[in-house]
C-alpha cells in the first residue's frame, strides 16, 4: 500500500527508467486509474461504494434510512479514511529517509 509520497517517488523510478519511460509511465497511470476505480467502489462509507450499499439496503427494507444515521456512519467512514490516509503517508516518508 502506497500513499501519495509513495506514487510520487513510483512515478520518478518510472520516469527515469530508460528510453521507453513514456511507456512505463503510461502503464502506471492506467494502474492507479484502475486502481482507484476499483478502490471508490468498495462498500465502505463515505466512498460510492458505501453509498450503493446505502441504496441496496434501502431497496431491501422499502423503507430510507434515516439522514442523521446515514450522515453518522458517512462522517466515520470519513473519518476513518482519513486516518487511514495519515498512517500511509507518515510509512511512506519513513521509508524514504
């Protein structure tokens, strides 16, 4: 797992990899599009993924979830992405130095 320190120094390796370093770098941004396309589809809240799965439980129940519960679990979601987040990047400075 990398943060954005890391994508950063990932690009650098494959920009100074050589003749063909357009085509590496080409192939690492399809891979982090993906990537992070797969990523905001996974059923965590505050993501679309969790928001889908808001929308599937609501179809289920025939019934809406309450905002004020919904806005709780999007903001710890939130939150927890967030830390998430600070933990990768604080790893990914260490790693450098």
């Amino acid at each position: 797992m990398s943060g954005p320190v890391g994508i950063v120094s990932e690009v650098n390796n494959a920009v100074n990899s050589g003749s063909y370093s357009w085509l590496y770098v080409l192939n690492l941004v399809a891979l982090l599009t993906i990537n992070l396309g797969i990523f905001n589809l996974l059923p965590i809240p505050a993501l679309d993924g969790g928001r889908l799965l808001f929308l599937i439980i609501e179809a289920v129940r025939r019934k809406p979830v309450k905002p004020e519960h919904e806005g709780m679990v999007h903001a710890i979601g939130m939150a927890a992405l967030l830390l998430l987040m600070g933990v990768v990047t604080v790893s990914d400075i260490i790693k450098l130095v």
